[in-house]
C-alpha cells in the first residue's frame, strides 16, 4: 500500500487487500450474519459484477464485463483466504467456528475501519454489496450454488459470438 498527497493505491486488482477490503464491506451489510468462505467468493463476484445476476432492478456493475470473467470465481479462493486472513490479523473481522464449520463476521472495529473510506468507487461498492447480500440472502447453500452454476457459462460468454464473427469476417 502506497500514500502520496491524499492518495492511496493498494497493488493489483484482485490483491489480496483489495478483496479483504471488499469482503469487510459484505460483512458489514450483511451484520450480524456470519458468511462462510464459498457465499464470500460468490458475493463479492456478484458486488463487482452485479449486472450478471440479469435483474431489471440491479445496480450497474462495479467493474466492466470482461471476457470469461467467471473465471475470477475459480481463481478467487486464495486471494479471499489471504485478504481474510489480513483482516483477521488487524481484528477487522470475526471467525466464527461452530457446528456448520468456519464462518466470518464484522467485527467491532469493522464499520469504524470502513467508515475512513469516502471516496466513490467504496460507496458505489457499498451500495453494490448491500443489493447483492438482500438480494441473496434467503438463498440456501444449494439455490445459490445452483445459480451461480446455471449462469456461469454466460457471464463472459458474449464475448465469444464476437470473436466468432470476426473471425469469420476477417
């Protein structure tokens, strides 16, 4: 993490700070809930690209449709681990351990930690993460595992027509 005059950069997309970040905000909104690690992948996913979940009434993305950008689930888990296992370290968020397995909170120090950031992109992404854990959260393990599955071949996929068609018009 660099500061100069006001400004702060955190690395690459997708650092493991980064996605800490975002997954601090889904703790926030979804208090006093405990989220497991796989509904975290999935979530902060759907915060980025809310467009996806192919709603009338979703947010605009945070990020812009890529191509195959569903493969960010796959590749996700160890940068998620990693930016969890930071915020743990500072106490910016809870691991719950109980008969489900291991789940995560907010902390005490969460909301005052996220209160710091004003700038757009954490507000956009706050709004983001709040649409997504309401829109979401009576979903079981299954439904929304069922529904990140029936979708993901489409999420990037648009990309593909493209290609095809200018291959063959090339």
């Amino acid at each position: 993490m660099k500061v100069s005059n006001k400004t702060i950069t955190f690395g690459s997309f997708n650092s493991p700070f980064e996605v800490g970040l975002r997954n601090l905000i889904i703790l926030a909104v979804a208090s006093p809930e405990n989220l497991d690690l796989q509904r975290l992948i999935y979530y902060d996913y759907l915060v980025v690209h809310t467009s996806d979940v192919g709603v009338k009434d979703s947010p605009p993305s945070l990020h812009p449709d890529t191509p195959n950008r569903s493969g960010e689930i796959i590749v996700r888990r160890k940068a998620m681990q990693q930016g969890l296992d930071l915020m743990y370290s500072k106490s910016l968020l809870n691991i719950v351990f109980n008969e489900q397995g291991i789940s995560y909170s907010a902390s005490e120090l969460t909301q005052p930690f996220l209160d710091l950031f004003d700038s757009s992109y954490c507000k956009t992404l706050r709004r983001n993460a709040l649409w997504v854990t309401n829109y979401f959260s009576e979903y079981s393990k299954e439904e929304l595992k069922n529904f990140i599955e029936k979708n993901i071949g489409n999420w990037g996929g648009e990309f593909m027509y493209e290609a095809l068609v200018r291959s063959v018009v090339e």
